[in-house]
C-alpha cells in the first residue's frame, strides 16, 4: 500500500486496535494471476508478538481452496471522510478524502475437524455477541454440526501489517481544526470517527511540523 512517510502507522498495537475495532474487512487471493475477494467478519488476536486473524468461508465459495496459494491479504477499511478545500487557508487548494485502512499478509492454515470448527465458531460468537453464546450451546447437535459442514475456517498468521492514516497530517494546525469541527456536525458516524481520529492525533501532538 502506497503510503507517504507522515502517514504510516508505526505502533503494531495501534493497528491491531484498529482491526480489532474494523473487523469486517475483505481478504484478497490470486489464483492463476486472477485476483478474488470476500467480505468476511474477522476475529483477530494476538498471540506474544503475532497478530492471528480467524474466519471462515462458505464451503461453496471458491477461495475456501484458494487461500493455501500464496500469500492472503486482508484488508481493513472503515471510517472515511470527503475534505473539502474550503477548510484550507490557501486558494490554490483541491478535495481530498481522509481515512484509516490496514493490510494484512501472512500464512493461511484451514480448520478443519468439527472440534476445531466449534471452537471457532464459539470463539467468533464471544468476539462479536457473547449473549448468544447460550442460544447458540443449547442449539441440537445435529443442526449446528450440519451448519459446520457448510463452512471451511482458517487462521491466518499474520507476518506483516501495513497501516495507513491519512488524518490531514500535513495540514496547519487551524486547518485540521477547521476539517474536525466540520466532521463533527456531520451525521455519519464514519465522519465523526475520523474526527475523533484527529484529535487523537492533535491530543498525542504527533502532527507533523507546520
């Protein structure tokens, strides 16, 4: 991913927060040169110093057997926001479109015995609605191991992480206030979130220099 030097994420923690936080993402394959993607919801861990990303595929989906060829990338994308040059002191100013967006590459293992593929499901289930978990528990075993059959799970041991945040870095301090008070009035959440982004960012004083 193309990324100019005063917008790379350099802290793993602060990646692997922002994909924890983004964790439907979409994960890239090639197969015979031609690239496919899906968009999958991600339990993602740290293991020591490994970023584990865990997911599965419908059986019938064909990257569930392409995901062993090569190298996957997951991509991590949420929140974005258009910028209008009306912030910007000078006239000589274009649009431009803030965000914050993380690849993941590494290694790709299937789950496959059905043990392995309730723990999965378990674990995705604890990520995203604990509460259901006892839905889920007192469902018949015949119905859930039905339900297994149809999916195949993968780990993906994640060997190098690429982030990127364009948060207005490059911009004057006033201008950057200019672009966080906008977004705030703005009704997306996704505007908002960049915004919270950037004050991040002014609160950490990590701009670059004016």
């Amino acid at each position: 991913m193309y990324t100019p030097k005063h917008f790379l994420i350099t802290d793993q923690q602060e990646a692997l927060s922002f994909m924890q936080r983004y964790s439907f993402a979409t994960i890239v394959t090639v197969n015979d040169g031609v690239p496919s993607a899906t968009h999958l919801p991600f339990v993602v861990t740290q293991c020591d110093d490994k970023i584990i990303l865990t997911s599965h595929f419908a059986k019938a989906n064909p990257q569930s057997s392409e995901i062993l060829n090569g190298k996957p990338l997951v991509i991590f994308a949420e929140p974005h926001a258009y910028i209008s040059p009306k912030h910007y002191e000078q006239v000589n100013s274009v649009p431009t479109w803030n965000y914050i967006a993380v690849h993941a590459y590494g290694t790709a293992t299937l789950i496959e015995s059905a043990e392995a593929k309730a723990q999965l499901l378990e674990q995705t289930i604890q990520f995203f609605e604990a509460d259901y978990l006892k839905q889920w528990e007192s469902l018949p075993e015949d119905f859930k191991l039905n339900m297994m059959k149809g999916i195949v799970g993968f780990e993906i041991i994640v060997d190098e992480v690429q982030g990127k945040k364009k948060l207005s870095q490059n911009k004057t301090k006033q201008e950057r206030q200019n672009i966080i008070d906008e977004l705030n009035t703005k009704s997306g959440s996704t505007e908002k979130d960049i915004a919270a982004y950037m004050a991040g960012l002014k609160n950490k004083g990590t701009q670059i220099a004016n």
